[in-house]
C-alpha cells in the first residue's frame, strides 16, 4: 500500500477515536483531509461506517478538484510502495 494512504488512514483513526465517533467531529476532519486533497485515501477502508462511507463520497466529489492522485505532484519521483 501507498505510503501516503497509510498515513492518511492511520491519522484519521486516530482521529476518529479521539472523537469517540462523535459524527459531527468525524465531519470536521472528513472535510479538512478533502481540502488537503487526501481523502481519497479513506475510500473503502474495512472498518468505515455507513455515516462515514456516505460523507467520505460526498467530499469526494464536493472537493474533487483539490485531490491530489499518486504522483500528480512530484511525478518524476514515484513514491515507493
């Protein structure tokens, strides 16, 4: 797996059981990894939610333009897996 999905991944756990799964929080920080251009990251993670699944696709496709793909940035130097 992607270093960056990895990372990404690990965060947002972290973050969502700091918020104790408060929905509201989950949101917040759904929305900031989206403007960050990441939250393609956390599609189909195994242990999404249905709550979470459906604002995760809502950000998607609310910030699409702000994603960020695999070596979109820098792609003379692939990230290694």
């Amino acid at each position: 797996m992607n270093i960056v999905v990895e990372r990404t991944r690990m965060k947002y756990r972290n973050v969502r059981e700091r918020a104790y799964y408060n929905i509201i929080d989950i949101e917040y920080h759904l929305k900031s990894v989206a403007i960050e251009g990441l939250i393609w990251c956390l599609q189909d993670m195994p242990d999404m939610t249905k709550a979470e699944e459906i604002l995760i696709n809502n950000f998607l496709d609310e910030y699409r333009e702000y994603q960020e793909y695999d070596d979109i940035r820098n792609p003379l130097h692939p990230q290694l897996n």
